[in-house]
C-alpha cells in the first residue's frame, strides 16, 4: 500500500487519480464509506475507493475481473441513486484473453462513465456533482 498524507492507497493508480483530484482544487475522500449490497443468498460490503459528491463514487481499476465486473452490476442494481464511474489503468484492455469487448466497451454498454487515465484525467464534472445529471 503506498502512503499519501497518512491515508493507505491500494495502487499507484489509485495515487495518479488523488493527484488529479488534488490538482484541480478538490479534496479526495477516499474510501471514506462502505455500502452494504447483498448477493444472492449473502451479504457483502463495497467501498468505492473515491467519492466524488453525496451519490457519485469513482472506482480505479488496473485489473476488472469478471468477479469485480458482477459486483458492479449488483451495486448498480440495489443503488439506483448512486453513479459509480470507472478510472481505468487501461480501458482498452480486452475483459479477458482474446474478447472483442474491452473494460470501456464492458463499461458503456452497461451504462458505467469511464475515462482511461492514461489517455485522459478525471472531468471536472465528475468533480463538481454534474456527472449525476449527464447519467440520467
């Protein structure tokens, strides 16, 4: 885990998207809340690594297994109300070996905002609660 100002960030990822937030005047919070979701048959707890404003959360991913990739899809079901936008290390990653669909493919089709960190930074309506109106 790499420090930053006595918080634990889980990748270097996770610590180029807090610079990013940090540079445009914003202060990070970072996997400041747990939201309880239930899979089918048990309870689990998810924390988004970032939130962004009362309902929009931002998850960094290098790696987005199918497990991660079912996980969202629950999130999105049992919370309507939030928007959880994707950071990814490499949106054009293929979502396994040889898949046409890459993680931003995965992503749009299934209605996630997404940007490629490498490619791009964090939006500053991601940053400025305008993300909710552009995803309803």
């Amino acid at each position: 885990m790499r420090r930053f100002k006595n918080q634990k960030l889980r990748s270097k990822l996770e610590g180029r998207v807090r610079d990013q937030i940090i540079a445009r005047g914003f202060e990070p919070r970072y996997e400041t809340e747990r939201l309880e979701y239930t899979r089918p048959a048990s309870a689990h707890t998810y924390t988004p690594d970032f939130k962004l404003s009362d309902n929009v959360y931002l998850e960094c991913k290098g790696i987005w297994d199918a497990e991660d990739r079912k996980k969202m899809l629950l999130i999105m079901d049992q919370f309507p109300e939030i928007v959880v936008c994707m950071a990814f290390q490499n949106a054009d990653k293929p979502i396994y070996p040889g898949s046409p669909t890459t993680y931003g493919d995965w992503a749009t089709e299934n209605g996630i905002p997404w940007i490629d960190v490498r490619k791009e930074g964090i939006p500053e309506e991601w940053l400025a609660d305008e993300i909710v109106v552009a995803c309803s």
